[in-house]
C-alpha cells in the first residue's frame, strides 16, 4: 500500500463518528467492486438482522461510493449472533472469528474486521450489526476501497435519547421526523422524544390541539413504527404539571390553573386528574416503547394558589411529590414505567424519598458551569436516573456552543462516573424557535459521541467527522462554520441561556435599552461574521435543507451585529447631519430585516407545519416597526 493511501485510511480512521473503542489497524484494503455479492446470514438466533444489515449496506455503499451496486443474498447459517460476510477472491472461512471463537459482543456492540479477502461482522444484537455496519459504510473512500481494520466498540451508556421541543413553535413535518430518526439511527441513538405540551390532536379533548399543527393518533402509530424498524425507540413524553399555559389558557381549563399565572396545574383544582388521565389514556398507548416521559418540571406556582394551604402544612416537596406519584400511578396502570425531570429535587431534596422507588430521574441543567456531580446523590439513593445536556440552540439564532459543548461533555462524564442507566439532549424552543434545527446538529453529533465513544474527543477531530458524515462534506469546512458560527454571540453584555444576539435583532426599546451592547464587540463580532461569509462564498454549504438553514442563521447574526451598530448610532448622533444619516441607516435595516422575515417563513414552511409560526414572525414585525418608528421620529431617544 502507498503512503498516500496509508494517509488516506488513516484518515478514514481517525473520522469514524462516533469514535470506536478499540482499534486495530491491518495491511492492505478491501475493494467493493460492482456486482459483488453481500452474503447475510438469516439462521437461528439471527431474526433476520443479517439480511437487514446487508440491504442496509448496500444502500450506504451507494451514497458513499455511487455505481458499486453491490447484491445480496441470504444464506442459511446457524449463528450465535446477527452477522453478515463479503466474499472477494476468497471465502469467510480464511478469516478469523471477529469473536475470538469465545464471546459474542455485547449489547448493541459489533466486532468487524476488514481485510484484503473480505469482510466479516457480527453484531451483540440487531442494533449492534446495524451500528457496524454504519461504521463499515463510513470507513469506505468514495472509490469503493476500505481499509484493512479491526473494530471492537460498544456504548458506553445504555441509553442514548434525544428529545425534541414540538410545543412552543416547530411541529416537523413528518417527512422531517422521518429524517431526523433516520439520522440519530446512524449516530447509534436509540431513542427518540418529542416533547409535547398541546401539539397533539386529542379526540376527547379536541379544544387543546384545535390549531396547534399537533399530530394525530394515526400520525403516531407511524412514526413509532418507523422508529423501531429504524433502531430507535419513540418514548411518549407528555408535559403533566408546569409549562401548562396553553392548555390552561383555555376558558374550559382555566379553573384547574394553580394560580392565576396559568402555568401549573394545581394537585387541589377538581378536574386536574380527570383530565391527565384523559390525556394520558389516550397518548401513551400509542407507543410501544414500555416508559413515558411525565415532565413535571418547573411549577413555578408551586404551592403558591390552591395548593398553597396542603404546601403550608405539609410542605411543597410533599405537594410535588403526591402530584407525580398520582400522575406515575397512571402510567403504571397503561403498562409504562414513569420518567421525570429532577429540577424540583435540587431545591426540595427531601422529595427524593416521598416519589415512587420506579420513577426514573432525569437531571438537567443546561449551562457551562453545572455541577454534574450532584447526580451522585441519586447513585446513593439507589435510584435509577439519566443526566440531561442542552444543544444551547433556544433563544439563540445558532447554538452557542461554547455553553453547549461542555456541558454536554460534563453530563456524559457523570452519567459514567455515577452509573446513570443514559444520556438525554434536549433541543428547546422557548421564546418560538426563531431558530432552525440544522444549527443543531453539531450538538446533536457531539452528543451521539460522548454518549457512545470519548465525551472529550478533541473538538477539530470531531468536527471534522461531522463535516464529512452528518453535513456531507469531506472538506471540512462544514463542522469549521458550526464551531466558528457558534462562537460569534458576543455583543458586550452578559447572557444567561439566549445569545446576546437574539436580544439586539427583536430589540424594540430603540432608545432605552436596558442591555446596551458596546461597539468594540459588536464590531468585533461583525467582523467575524463576514469573514465566515466570505468563506461560504469560497466554500459553499451543503445541500438544502441544511444550506438554507445555515446561510439564514449566518445572515440573521450578520443583521444583528450591523442592527446593534446601527441603533448605537442612532443614540449617539448629535448633529442633525448625524441623526439623519442614523434615520437613514435604520431604515436600511429595518428592510433588510423584513427581508430576512419573509425568507424565514418560506424556510420554515418547507420542513415544518405553518402553525406555531406566529410568535417568530411577530417578533421580527415588531423589531422592524420600532426600527421604522425611531426612524421617522429623527430623535435619538
């Protein structure tokens, strides 16, 4: 083999997403080469995962290498676990047992081994063929050639789950979710949330999802069915107690509101359980997966209302905890094991011991500087839990990953230190998701990597894996915009949870803003805007609909930057030369930005439903009308 091609599988090596665990690199390659036979075992013990894997490399052989066309075929073989084997010039039988002759991989794990005569894997199970064989198609150069190597990996955690926010904007079209499980099924996801406050079309309750683009029953059924035949189980994840304001808003729930902030319902209003048992015996039978996800997180009126006098006696912990042992009762009795947030246990610790043994926790919090280590408490508890990260993507146009990345790395690594059963990231939308979720990829690959591989796999490394097996893009370039897109917030004030960016494009009080940003950052960060824009003009983005989305994300933080600049100038003219010259820089901006609003809305019409749409739209409307209005005022505040 020549140093190039030396260097070249190296490199293969070294993108492989998530990284392997063990690794052994041979001599030689192996060549897929038109009408080449894949043989899959289809015996006992082996379900047919063999042939499904087989057809599933073919497919990726394609993508990855067009014109190969490999054929399958099936062969009865007694196998002690899932496997498949390439012939080329020779047989299986030349090569050894990717087992040892001893074990079989573990759960979900793979053993594969590639060599010049051919090629054999065998999975621990149906998912661990599958992920071998994803890392098979990945480790294979567009020229049909795979380097000689042996893989041993498995999951460092059992489960890997990501949850998506559908209720305060976004419902994806299901041709959307299709994708998006199609895609966490390749990063070794195996679970799937979607969290739901009213985006669904309940038949005994249809007043709660008239007009919210939620799915239906049957929608449902397809997509949970979908999901398993892809590897990912779609947990029922079903918003019980806080974050309830858009169904208590409504007149003929109004009454079971625990105080007039219509957030929470109250464990004291008559009603609140006829209706979750309502909502839950019609949802959670949906799914087949055996656990439901019940929220119950921050109620901020805990206590506060009709509950107020059951909290002053016997304490809020124990309101809390009588609320989510009823609500767990019923998921119980649908045959689903309850899963909560654990928010509510980081101020009232002595919740732990009033809820149900079987209630599984899941502690999140979602910045830098978390202590992960608090999850030990449920370790010693004897609990079963989860630790949840954050893609930083909310409030923000792109996600900020210097947030996101550690604290994803930081959850992972506590999940491991404290034996947690999984790892949960969860993409948020407060505010309206005036963002777009290809800006969430990044997280969501750095996610599947330190819940699988190395959570602190060096940054460059991991970026370039993306670029080539998420974005497409074997250049690189694509994971340099995330990172570098992901770290042009900074406007000259401090945040928590949003980007600074976001405040400075929806600001209305033209004159009288609270947090001003400084024209040293905002010129700072404007000019690392444009430079990234003079890249993707020399580079390109990858097809639609990631290019779209990222080229808005990049525009709309541009237009930020230059709006805060222009706003600055706004305030401080002082000449009448000056205020017109500022008027009239507004007025620029504000057509830009109307612009940007409108393309927005073609945007999100192509992936997602049109309801929900609204509260992104009316932020910009208003932002360009407070533009317009200082603008034609001539003043400066």
């Amino acid at each position: 083999m020549s140093e190039g091609r030396g260097g070249v599988a190296r490199e293969a090596i070294r993108r492989l997403l998530p990284a392997p665990r063990e690794v052994e690199r041979g001599a030689g390659a192996f060549r897929f080469r038109p009408g080449l036979v894949i043989r899959a075992g289809d015996g006992d013990g082996d379900d047919g995962a063999g042939l499904a894997a087989a057809r599933l490399l073919a497919a990726r052989l394609e993508e990855r290498c067009p014109g190969i066309g490999p054929e399958v075929a099936a062969v009865s073989r007694a196998a002690p676990a899932p496997g498949l084997s390439i012939e080329a010039g020779g047989t299986p039988d030349r090569l050894r047992d990717p087992t040892g002759g001893t074990s079989s991989p573990p759960a979900e794990g793979f053993d594969l081994l590639v060599g010049e005569a051919g090629i054999r894997l065998v999975g621990g199970d149906r998912r661990g063929v599958r992920y071998g064989v994803e890392a098979l198609a990945q480790l294979t150069g567009r020229d049909g050639v795979a380097p000689a190597v042996r893989i041993r990996d498995a999951p460092a955690l059992e489960r890997r789950a990501f949850m998506l926010d559908i209720s305060r904007g976004r419902v994806p079209r299901l041709a959307a979710v299709r994708d998006l499980v199609r895609l966490l099924a390749r990063l070794r996801y195996n679970e799937l949330l979607l969290y739901t406050e009213h985006t669904f079309r309940f038949t005994r309750h249809p007043a709660i999802g008239d007009g919210s683009g939620g799915y239906r029953a049957e929608e449902i059924l397809k997509l949970d069915a979908f999901a398993a035949a892809e590897g990912v189980r779609l947990t029922p994840c079903l918003q019980t107690f806080g974050h309830m304001r858009r169904i208590l808003e409504k007149d003929a729930y109004r009454g079971l509101a625990e105080t007039e902030k219509l957030w929470s319902v109250s464990p004291e209003a008559p009603g609140t359980y006829r209706l979750l048992e309502d909502l839950l015996d019609e949802y959670l039978p949906l799914f087949r997966s055996g656990e439901a996800h019940l929220n119950c997180d921050e109620p901020i009126d805990l206590g506060e209302g009709l509950s107020r006098a059951r909290a002053e006696r016997d304490g809020p912990a124990a309101v809390f905890a009588g609320h989510v042992n009823r609500v767990a009762s019923v998921a119980r009795r649908l045959g689903k094991r309850p899963m909560i947030w654990a928010d509510v246990l980081a101020d009232h610790p002595e919740a732990l011991e009033l809820l149900d043994e079987d209630i599984v926790l899941c502690d999140w919090w979602y910045e830098a500087d978390h202590d992960f280590d608090r999850v030990k408490r449920f370790r010693d508890a004897g609990r079963e839990f989860l630790t949840t990260a954050g893609s930083s993507s909310w409030t923000s146009l792109f996600p900020r990953l210097d947030t996101a990345l550690p604290n994803i790395r930081g959850h992972a690594r506590a999940a491991r230190r404290y034996g947690a059963s999984g790892f949960i990231l969860t993409d948020w939308g407060d505010g309206g998701h005036y963002n777009f979720f290809s800006g969430s990829l990044f997280p969501l690959a750095a996610g599947a990597e330190a819940a699988w591989g190395d959570p602190m796999r060096p940054e460059a490394e991991l970026a370039a894996a993306f670029s080539e097996h998420v974005a497409g893009d074997r250049s690189g370039f694509a994971g340099a915009f995330s990172t570098r897109l992901g770290r042009l917030h900074d406007v000259g004030f401090p945040h928590f949870n949003h980007s600074p960016l976001k405040t400075v494009i929806f600001e209305t009080g033209i004159g009288d803003s609270e947090r001003t940003p400084t024209r040293e950052a905002l010129t700072r960060t404007r000019g690392g805007l444009r430079a990234l824009s003079g890249d993707v003009g020399r580079h390109g983005l990858p097809p639609d609909p990631i290019g779209r989305e990222w080229l808005w994300a990049l525009q709309a933080s541009l237009l930020a930057a230059e709006r805060g600049l222009a706003i600055l100038d706004h305030r401080e003219a002082g000449t009448r030369a000056e205020r017109a010259r500022a008027c009239a820089g507004l007025q620029r901006v504000a057509g830009r930005q109307r612009a940007l609003r409108d393309r927005f809305r073609r945007i999100w019409l192509a992936s997602y439903r049109p309801e929900g749409i609204e509260t992104a739209l009316a932020l910009h409307d208003g932002a360009v009308r407070a533009l317009f209005r200082a603008a034609a005022g001539g003043s400066n505040g």
